[in-house]
C-alpha cells in the first residue's frame, strides 16, 4: 500500500504541531480508560525510544506540579492518585523537599514527574516525513483537500496544487486538526452526525530574557485566577511561560499582548522574584477542542468504519494535547484499524 500525505502548507507541521509547549507528557491529567492516557503512555515511551534511534533533540528533564497555597494539597494528592492509578511513575514531594529543590519558589508540596520531557517538533516532523518517504510514501505539499466521494471501494478525492486533480484512494485518515471539522464536511456519505464541530482556545507564549531558577518544567496548579502558566524551555535552554487559554471564533495567530499583566501576576504567584521588564511575547498556538468554554474535557476521537459506516474512511477529531507525546501511539491505533 502507498501513502500520500496532502499538506496545504509549504511545509509539513505548520498548524498545530508547530506552535506547542514540545512536552513529551507522562500521562496524569486525563481519566484512566481514555484514549488521552492510553495514548500518552504508550506514546511517552515510544517517542523517547524513536528520539534516541533518529537522533532528534530531547531531553528527559522532568517535571513538578507544584501547589502554591496550603488549600491546593488536595488538588496534588488527586493528580497524584490519577496518575499512580494510570500507571505513571510518580513522587510525592513534601514542602521541605520541594523547597530545597527550588528555594526560589512559593511552594507549599509537589508532585514529581520524571518521565516527563520535551523534544524539538521540527525535528521529528522532518523525521517522522523521512520515514514516509523512505517508505515509497509521498508528502504532496502546497496541496489542498477539496473533497472526496466514496464509489465501490475507492475514494475520489479532489485535490488542488494550483490546479484541481483527483487521487483515487481505498483508505481516507483525516488529520486535518483545527479544519477537522471542515474537512468531515467535504467527506460524502459521512453522515453528519459523526462530524464534531471544534472550538478553538488559543495558548499565548511569554518568553524569558533574564537569568532564573528553573532546571525543570514547573507547573503550577490551575486555580480560580489563573490557568496554571507553567515554565517550558526550547531545546537552547530558553524559558517561556504559557500557554493561557483563550477563547476565540476564528483561526487567527496574532498576539494579545495586553495579556502580559495576566502573565505577570500568575508568574508571580509561584516566582514572586520573576522581572516582568525580561517578559516579553513569543508565540501562540491553537488547540482543537471537542468541548466548549463551559464544558466538561472531551477525550481524542477517532472514528471508523465501526463508528460511522464508511468502510475505508478513519476520521481524527479533536487532537489537542497531549497530541505530540502520542503522535506515534495514534499511528500505530489508525494503523490497526486500517
Ligand atoms: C498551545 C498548545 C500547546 C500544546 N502543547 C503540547 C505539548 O506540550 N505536548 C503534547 O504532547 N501536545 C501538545 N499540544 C498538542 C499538539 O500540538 C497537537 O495535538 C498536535 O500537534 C496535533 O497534530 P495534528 O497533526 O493533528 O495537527 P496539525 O499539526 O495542525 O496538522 C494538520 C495539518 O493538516 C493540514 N490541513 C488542514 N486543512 C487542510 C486541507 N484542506 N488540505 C490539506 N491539508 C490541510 C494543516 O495545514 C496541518 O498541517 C499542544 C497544542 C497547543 C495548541
């Protein structure tokens, strides 16, 4: 079987998977029979070992969560539970330990996370379409879906470069991301009601001039003021502080920057020495969301023909994080399914 991949974009990765925190996550937030956590833990050890054989940039750096008021504990001890329930390597750390980890810190307890790490994403886009490439697989950039129709057991699918050309195809994997929804549209005869509208919650990135305290990723608890803006480095070592969540209708990557009070005082409530001159706005990204603002969190959807009826059609919605940790978990499931 041959795989083409129709990228409208001059290069692959340029949605989502190029605006993200690059955590490789270890898999305690979500519920213990979710896709979210199946995927996290099994992806979390595939990408470190897939890392290690293609030579991508990562390191394996660990991470806190960190509760900063005495009341929060309990908040920690449940993503303590979650997690240890899920099978995650976990540890407890007391007030005193934290404090000597991190003395510059307001900390009241942390849970440590040490599978957790972050990975340079361009480097395994390049990687992962080298791999399809080798493969005899084609990656058709600059190239976009128009639509496809199911006769007999092929698709039609209608292409455009510049000019429009059909691909006739048994299989049909939409991972569209935040056009997820667009595409199932243009997919006939999916019925409709297998096509999850996406909301979009933009993430702004802050990064970080000056000299700090940090060896580790830190995330500070989600509260009733602030969203919980953690501390992720690039792989040069750079810290950056996000991402918020806002709530937007449109795709549309400008930058908010009447945010950085927002930013300054959720940083402060952990990092109370942080200078807000050394803060200065870096990037956002978008994630795909299943669920609206008022609604409860939604696990990934990955329909076939099981779910909707169209043989051949395997339909990826709502791939927000921990999206990148999985990428290989979820290729490996799509694959079965093929
Ligand atoms: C702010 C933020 C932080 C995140 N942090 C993390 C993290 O630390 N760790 C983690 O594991 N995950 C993280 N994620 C999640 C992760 O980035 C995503 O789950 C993942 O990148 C999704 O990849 P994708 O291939 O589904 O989507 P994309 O990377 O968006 O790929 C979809 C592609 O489809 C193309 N496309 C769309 N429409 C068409 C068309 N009509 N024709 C042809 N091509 C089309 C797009 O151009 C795009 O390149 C984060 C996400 C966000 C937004």
């Amino acid at each position: 079987m041959s795989v083409v991949v129709i990228e409208k974009e001059s290069r692959a990765g340029e949605g989502i998977s190029s605006r993200n925190s690059g955590v490789i996550h270890a898999g305690m937030y979500y519920p213990n029979k979710s896709l979210k956590t199946q995927f996290c833990i099994s992806g979390n050890a595939l990408l470190y070992k897939y890392a290690e054989l293609k030579n991508i940039n990562h390191r394996k750096i660990g991470k806190y969560i960190i509760a900063t008021e005495e009341h929060e504990l309990g908040k920690l001890k449940n993503i303590y539970d979650r997690g240890i329930k899920n099978g995650v390597s976990l540890k407890l750390c007391s007030k005193d330990k934290i404090q000597s980890i991190y003395p510059d810190l307001k900390v009241e307890g942390a849970v440590h996370s040490p599978e957790t790490g972050i990975i340079d994403v361009p480097e395994l886009i390049t990687a992962l379409e080298g791999d399809i490439q080798h493969n005899q697989g084609v990656v058709s950039l600059n190239t976009s879906f128009i639509s496809a129709k199911k006769s007999e057991n092929n698709f039609e699918i209608i292409c455009n470069d510049g000019n429009n050309f059909s691909i006739n195809a048994k299989i049909l994997v939409n991972s569209s991301g935040l056009h997820s929804d667009i595409i199932s549209k243009k997919i006939q005869p999916l019925d409709q009601k297998y096509n999850s509208p996406i909301y979009y919650a933009k993430g702004h990135y802050f990064k970080y001039s000056g000299p700090h305290p940090f060896h580790s990723l830190v995330y500070p608890l989600a509260s009733e003021f602030s969203s919980g803006l953690h501390v992720g480095f690039d792989m040069g070592g750079q810290i950056r502080f996000g991402p918020d969540v806002t709530w937007v209708n449109v795709i549309d990557f400008s930058f908010d920057e009447s945010l950085k009070d927002y930013f300054i005082n959720s940083i402060h409530n952990y990092w109370p020495d942080m200078d807000p001159d050394k803060l200065q706005p870096d990037y956002v990204g978008i994630r795909p969301k299943l669920q609206n603002s008022n609604e409860k969190m939604k696990d990934f959807s990955i329909l076939g023909a099981q779910d909707h009826g169209v043989d051949g059609l395997i339909n990826l919605q709502g791939i927000e994080s921990p999206g990148v940790t999985s990428c290989l978990a979820i290729g490996q499931y799509v694959a079965e399914l093929v």
